[in-house]
C-alpha cells in the first residue's frame, strides 16, 4: 500500500478473507462490529460481520495502533451512512493484520461485498482523501452495494443508488442478466471513449472470464488439460477454472511454465490471458506482482 491516491487499478480485492468467516468466538467484553452506527470496531472474532455489513455498505477498515489513534469517523460520518468505518487495533488481531497485509499503521482497506480492496498506508488530506471514498462508493454501486444504514440520531434512510457511468451502467445490466456479450461491448466502448478508464478495463477482464466459463463442464475441462499438457486452448481454459476458484498462483504457474514451449501464437495468447487475470486480482497483488515479474523475464 502507498499514500497515493487510489487509482482504478486497485480498486479490487487483493488478499484472501475466507480464513476470517468462521471465527472464534469473540471474547467477553468484545465490541462486535455489528452493534450499529456508522463507526464501530473489529476483532479477528467479529469480523464476519464487517463480511455481512459490506453487503448493504462498503465498508472502509482503519488499522491503527499505539500512539495511532483512529482519524476518519467525522469524515465517514458526512456520508451519511452509505460509508461505515470499522476500526481495528493492529497491536491486537495479528489474524486481520495478516490478511490484510498491514505493513504500518495507520493503514486503510475496504470491504465491499465481502471483497477486500486496499487503498492506501498513511495519512492521507481530506481533498484526496474524498477522491478515494467516491471511487470506493462508485465501485460499490458497480457491485449493486447501494444501501445505507442509520446514523446516530437519525431514521433509517433510503437505499441511495450512486449513478455509474452509463456504458458501465449497461454492461452491469447485461451481467445481472447473464448477457455477457452485451457487457463486453459495453466495457469496450467506453475503454474507446476512454483508454485510461481502468474501471472498465478491469471489468471487462472480468465479465470476458463469466463469458468463458459460461455453461462450461469443469470436469471436461480438467480432463482435457490433463490429457493434452501442451495444448494451449486447453491450459488457457484450466487457468480460467483456476482464477475463478482463487486459485491464482495455479493458474499463473500453469500459463508460465507453458509459455517457453510456444510459438510466437500462442507466447501472444498466453500473455494476452494473464494480463486479463492481472487486472481481476489487481495490481497490488502479491501474485501479481511475483507473475508480472516472470512473465517481463520470459518475454526479455
């Protein structure tokens, strides 16, 4: 994580959370992050209910530490509850520090839909500070997380929808329809109107992965990649099977092991499907980082 801005190309989950949905029990006297309002803590025991919460919220998660002190529920506060805030004591949940690679406090993430989504390390001023929220809140609307819960002294408000973009719009359409071809070209017409629209790249990359696996057999799949090792269009459908199941170092292993055996074809193909898979994880991604690395080494 940097004190940078968030861009698009990070605004995707980045680290595992399954290991945090069957917690412990939380201890006694433990606040549970469920106990209401727009800013609340967490524990390593309670955070399957920031998992719960960031269905309705995104959900920005603040590590802080001794002589760290929390800075972000006022501002959390002027969204008036579309955003909530969850505080955790990094000195004390060594599990959430782990998984959300905390390297230093304070450190901000966010979980939309149960998707992690690192933002940055540091403190960071109130104007980019905003920037970064927005693109959390656009990125929430994409992913149909448009609720609000209520704030303190306040009635339950109204679900707010957060516009998108309307090609965005449209394609987030086509998906909840299982019309992944019309999203596809949604996305590509606005990375045409807008080539640094890493939203839409990212999206794309990730509704050409649904189109893929639509109506696939994973067990034809499996077989055929196991039967025929060298084929490419059969390891580049195994490494599909392989992303959808978070199975990244699987599915880069695969496609990198392979590609000093290809032509110039299929060397194309493959570096053309992980720089698909790049985008889904995100670039933050220790995965990612560690694939692009080979990958730049294969092709110089």
């Amino acid at each position: 994580m940097t004190n940078a801005p968030l861009s698009g190309a990070n605004l995707r989950g980045a680290v595992d959370l399954s290991s945090l949905v069957n917690p412990p029990a939380p201890a006694a006297g433990a606040q549970a992050a469920g106990s209401g309002g727009v800013v609340r803590q967490a524990t390593d025991a309670s955070f399957t209910q920031v998992l719960d919460l960031s269905s309705i919220v995104p959900v920005i998660v603040e590590f802080f530490g001794q002589g760290v002190e929390s800075t972000l529920a006022s501002f959390v506060e002027q969204y008036g509850g579309r955003i909530a805030l969850v505080t955790v004591d990094a000195t004390a949940n060594p599990q959430l520090v782990q998984a959300f690679q905390v390297t230093q406090v304070p450190t901000v993430a966010a979980v939309i839909g149960g998707r992690p989504v690192q933002l940055f390390a540091g403190v960071m001023p109130e104007t980019e500070l905003r920037d970064v929220f927005d693109q959390v809140l656009q990125l929430a609307a994409q992913q149909g997380v448009t609720g609000s819960i209520p704030t303190a002294g306040a009635e339950p408000a109204e679900p707010v929808e957060e516009p998108l973009p309307p090609h965005h719009q449209e394609a987030f359409d086509a998906i909840t329809e299982g019309d992944y071809a019309t999203a596809i070209k949604e996305y590509e017409t606005a990375i045409a109107q807008n080539p640094r629209d890493q939203l839409a790249v990212a999206g794309l990359a990730q509704v050409s992965l649904l189109a893929r696996l639509d109506g696939v057999s994973m067990d034809a799949v499996r077989s055929a990649a196991a039967s025929a090792p060298d084929d490419v269009d059969a390891q580049l459908a195994v490494a599909d099977l392989d992303v959808s199941g978070g199975h990244l170092e699987d599915a880069f292993g695969r496609l990198l092991d392979l590609f000093p055996t290809l032509d110039a074809a299929g060397k194309n193909a493959v570096r053309t499907r992980l720089l698909e898979y790049f985008e889904i994880a995100g670039a933050e991604d220790p995965r990612v980082i560690a694939g692009r690395r080979r990958l730049t080494g294969l092709l110089y």
